[in-house]
C-alpha cells in the first residue's frame, strides 16, 4: 500500500478479506508485523490467529454483551468476516467489517499515507442499530519481534478525560 504522490518510507499491506494489516515495513525492508500463514482455527474455538494488526473492541470482559457467544474468541464480525473495502480519492483505502446483530456496531478503518509519508490507520467503531452500547477501540498488532513492542500515540491537549482516557 503506497499512495501516490507521497514519499512514502514505509509500506503496507492491507488485506480486507481478514480485515487486518498483514506486512508494515520500511521500503525494502522485513515485515515488523508476526504473520502466520498455516493459521489453523484451535480445535476449542474455531478461531484463526492470522497474526498483523488488527482491530477489537474493549474491555475484553464485555465481549460477551458485545458479541461473542462465550467471551471467546472475538466476534466473527470484528475478527473472521470478511471486510469490504473501498478505494477512496487522496490514496486512501477503507474497510469495514459487517455489522454485529447483537451489538449493533460496525468496525471500519482507513488507511493511507499523510503528506509527510507517514503510514496512518484511522480506526472507528460506529453505532449502526439497536440500543446504546458502552465500548472502546482496543488496537491489536502482532509484532515480529519483542524489540518493536513499544507504541506511542499523541492525546489531545483538550481532552475532556483526565489524563486523556477514560477507564471502562
């Protein structure tokens, strides 16, 4: 996944049918994210762990009210179904995933590069049916190694959340 016009220094592939971004790398360089392409479903669950980066919703705890039929594995509709996907103007891709029937939401992403080439992943959960729901985005990536395991992220100057989060 490379935008046109941006000095892209990094890349990505995003596969929609899984709904997960399977290689980020530098251009020319090893995959940062762990990928595993034999993913079998596990014999208790019938799950697959593909591996890449992916989306969720948390707490975990409530995945039963939000979804799952036993709290384990993640919804289909978040983590199994397939995503659709479209090509947007600017360079940007956007996949969403079907949308939970007993939730009533929707995960979508976007992805593209910014002006400056840097890769960036918008990620939304949207209320699409049904009666409120209390939940939060809960970003996974499964990383190829421990020494890429720290991730930081701007907040908000404004936040109206102490410390620029609420817990749930």
């Amino acid at each position: 996944f490379l935008s046109a016009g941006t000095a892209a220094i990094v890349g990505a592939i995003v596969v929609p049918s899984l709904g997960r971004v399977m290689s980020f790398k530098r251009i020319g360089g090893e995959n940062w994210l762990w990928e595993n392409s034999s993913a079998t479903k596990t014999p208790s669950d019938n799950w697959k762990n593909w591996g890449g980066d992916k989306t969720w919703l948390a707490p975990q705890s409530r995945w039963k009210q939000l979804g799952s039929k036993t709290g384990w594995p993640p919804p289909r509709e978040w983590d199994g179904a397939p995503f659709q996907s479209q090509i947007l103007s600017g360079g940007k891709l956007t996949i969403w995933g079907p949308v939970s029937p007993l939730s009533g939401l929707r995960l979508s992403r976007v992805f593209y590069h910014d002006v400056n080439g840097d890769f960036v992943v918008e990620q939304t959960v949207s209320k699409v049916q049904g009666t409120p729901v209390e939940a939060s985005i809960w970003n996974v990536a499964q990383v190829a190694s421990a020494k890429l395991s720290a991730v930081f992220l701007p907040r908000a100057e404004s936040s109206e959340y102490k410390n620029g989060f609420r817990w749930l």
